[in-house]
C-alpha cells in the first residue's frame, strides 16, 4: 500500500523549503498569494515553481555529492 503522507525526512527543511518557494516565484515573476490560499493559481504557475524547486533541490543533492568524491 502507498503511503500518501507529505511528511518531511528532515522536518526543520519545511521553513527553507517554503522560503525557496518564495524566491524561485520571484525570480519566474509569479506572484504568490498572501493568505496562503493557491486555489486560484493556474497549475501552469505552480507546476513552474514546483519544477524549479526540485532543479534547485537536485543541482544542490549533486554539488554535495561530487564534494565528497
């Protein structure tokens, strides 16, 4: 059976995550909703924002890896 929970390995990244959320929807020109409410955003934004991150998120995992090669 899947296990379908969003929780975090490392529960402390939650607050960096959601800052990089911030800056990659600044640098893309996507302004996020202040009430936190993304119900209104078009998947096409938050897809571009999701995808960023996760670019981020694997060019740092690789500059860590060759690091300690």
């Amino acid at each position: 059976m899947a296990n379908n929970t969003k929780t975090l390995v490392v529960p402390q990244a939650r607050a960096a995550l959601e800052q990089m959320k911030y800056e990659v929807a600044q640098e893309l020109g996507i302004q996020l909703p202040q009430d936190g409410y993304y119900g209104n955003m078009t998947t096409r934004d938050m897809g571009s924002i999701g995808g960023s991150i996760t670019r981020r998120l694997i060019q740092m995992a690789e500059q860590q890896l060759s690091g300690r090669k």
